[in-house]
C-alpha cells in the first residue's frame, strides 16, 4: 500500500473545478515534483490532501488510515507536513521564535508559569531551543536569528518556512513552490537540502511552476492540468510527452 494517496478527489469553488477527479500516490522514500499550468489544481490538491480544505469528493489515505478532511494539526502530528505557496512566518516576531514555535504540542514560556513547569516541559524546551538552532544553521540563518522576519528576503522567507517544517520532524515532507522568489544560489541550496532529507529517508513531493531545478531534483514528475492528472512518470518521459509540450507551450 502507498504512504500517501489521493482518490478521485473533487473540490469545487464556486461551480469552478479546481480539483477534477484526481488519483494519485506516493510511496514511501519517493521524491516526487507536480507540476502544471498556473491554476491547475496543485495547491488546492495540496490543500486537500493536508486538510486545509476538506474534498467535496474522494478518499485521502496516509499511513494505512483513511484522513480526508482532518485539520492539518492533527496530520502534522503523525508526520504529514506541508508548507504553503505564501509562506506563514509571523513578521512581528524574530527568526529564532518563528523557528522554535513551529514545535509541536511545547508547552511554551509564556502560558505556563515558571514554578508550576515540570522537568519533562523543561526538557521538552531545550530540546526544541536545540532542533531550532540546528536548523537555523543548516539553513544558514543563524546570523539572522534575532532579526525580525519581517526583514528577511523572499528566499531566507522560504528556508525559514522550510525549516519551521522540520520542527514538525516531517516523515512525509510537502512543500508548495519552495524555489519561487528564490535566487538561483539560493535554489541550488534548497535543492541541495531537500535531496539530502530524502536520501534519509524522507518522503518530499513538491510543487513547482518552474521545471529546471526540479526535473534535475525528482525522481518522478506528475503533471496536472484543469483539476487533473495530465501524465505521470519519470521526468525524462514526461517532458518528452507531448500532451505535456502542448499543455506549457500550448496554453
Ligand atoms: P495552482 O496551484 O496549480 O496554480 P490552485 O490550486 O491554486 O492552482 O487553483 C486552481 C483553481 O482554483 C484556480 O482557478 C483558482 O483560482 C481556484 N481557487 C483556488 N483556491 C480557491 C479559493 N479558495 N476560492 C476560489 N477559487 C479558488
Ligand atoms: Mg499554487
């Protein structure tokens, strides 16, 4: 059975199908790009899938359970994290807690007060103020963690919401255009990255407007047009497919 799988799912905006009867799964260890015209459906299959929004139609299954329609909070909890299109740090506050309140379940400073927090919420702390500082320096924004988000470039945006989904401790990994708004450094960083979460073991599937980095990233591409899948297979064959040269040069 797959780790992750979609079954004719339908999600409708307004007599809109933005989702249109969409299969489609992911096996565990798989590196998997989506792709597809502006407006065929990928972030709202994300949506879907991790609970933002609930199918109007169709079976969601992740880890042999059946979760169409559970909050994302929950799916997060048991290792199905996503990250959006519009990153979701908190501007008003600095890298650092960005980063360490993207932790699941802490049981955090402010609401419990010092005498009554136990050793176990103490211990549960410093791990999270450990995780946090291990990402903020694997995503090299270390030298930025006292900054407030609100001054960080597009790109560091996109490591930090990377690295506020790591906090969750992912074991499937899916991320919404992270290369957009990124600089071709910065991509490659990012790239680099996430090929290395999933050599250990990571399940990522990642949606991109832009084919470059990803053809070269994924081990599989799907493609998606009007709420569909148009084809999926290896990214050589895929490219290659003429259904997909129409659906990007054709319009
Ligand atoms: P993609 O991510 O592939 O660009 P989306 O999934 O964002 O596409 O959108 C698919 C279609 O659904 C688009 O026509 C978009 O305008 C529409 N859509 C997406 N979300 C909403 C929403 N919350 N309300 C109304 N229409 C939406
Ligand atoms: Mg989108």
């Amino acid at each position: 059975m797959s780790l992750l799988s979609a079954d004719a799912l339908v999600k409708e905006f307004g007599g809109l199908r933005a989702v249109d009867g969409l299969s489609v799964s992911v096996e565990a260890g798989e590196l998997v790009g989506v792709i597809g015209p502006n407006g065929a459906g990928k972030s709202t299959l994300f949506n879907c899938i991790s609970g933002v929004v609930t199918p109007d139609e169709g079976v969601v299954t992740y880890d042999g359970t059946e979760v169409t329609g559970d909050p994302p909070e929950a799916l997060a909890r048991r290792g199905l994290v996503r990250t959006f299109q519009a990153t979701r740090e908190l501007e008003t506050m600095t890298v650092r807690d960005n980063v360490r309140l993207a932790a699941p379940d802490q049981p955090g400073e402010q609401t419990v007060p010092a005498l009554v927090r136990t050793e176990s919420m103490q211990t549960v702390e410093q791990s999270v103020r450990t995780r946090a500082d291990e990402l903020l320096e694997t995503f090299e924004l270390d030298h930025l963690a006292d900054e407030y988000s609100a001054n960080l470039s597009g790109g560091q945006r996109k490591l930090l919401e990377l690295a506020r989904a790591l906090m969750l401790d992912p074991s499937v990994l899916m991320l919404d255009e992270p290369f957009a708004g990124v600089n071709p450094t910065l991509t490659d960083e990012i790239a680099e990255h996430i090929r290395e979460l999933n050599e250990n073991g990571m399940t990522v599937v990642i949606i991109e407007h832009e084919l470059e980095t990803l053809t070269e990233l994924v081990d599989r591409l799907v493609v998606l047009q009007q709420g569909r899948v148009l084809v999926d297979g290896q990214p050589e064959d895929v490219l290659s497919d003429d259904r997909v040269i129409e659906a990007y040069l054709g319009g």
